[in-house]
C-alpha cells in the first residue's frame, strides 16, 4: 500500500458550497482549533491534504464565529 497524499486540483480554491454553513464536521474542527490530531477523520484513511483550516477562515470572515447550543 502507497501512503500519498493527493493535494486538491483546484488551484487553491475551496467550494462554495462547504463554506456557506457551519458543518457539524466545521464545527468540530474549530472547537478543536483545527488540531488534526484530535479529529474524527483523522483515521478515517483518507489520502486528502486536510482543507477544513481554510473553509473555517471563510466561514468565520462570511458567517461569524458558531454559536454553540
């Protein structure tokens, strides 16, 4: 088995439509400050580069800071 890691072709850019609304998985990363080590899919084998620390600066500077219930 080959460990790679696939960067995103999409030249830097995030969709649209994950950085409209707070995802329960955005969510967990901000509460966790975007600590990979302590996510879910951390051991989920995915052969992603992680791109939820950007799609949490562009929630943040469109929607805010998440309120919490």
């Amino acid at each position: 088995m080959v460990n790679e890691v696939f960067y995103p072709q999409n030249n830097g850019e995030i969709s649209d439509s994950v950085t409209q609304n707070w995802t329960e998985q955005a969510l967990e990363c901000y509460s966790i400050k975007c600590d990979c080590s302590r996510c879910s899919l951390r051991n989920g084998g995915y052969s992603f580069k992680c791109q939820m620390p950007k799609v949490i600066d562009i929630l943040i500077n469109s929607t805010g800071i998440p309120k919490f219930a």
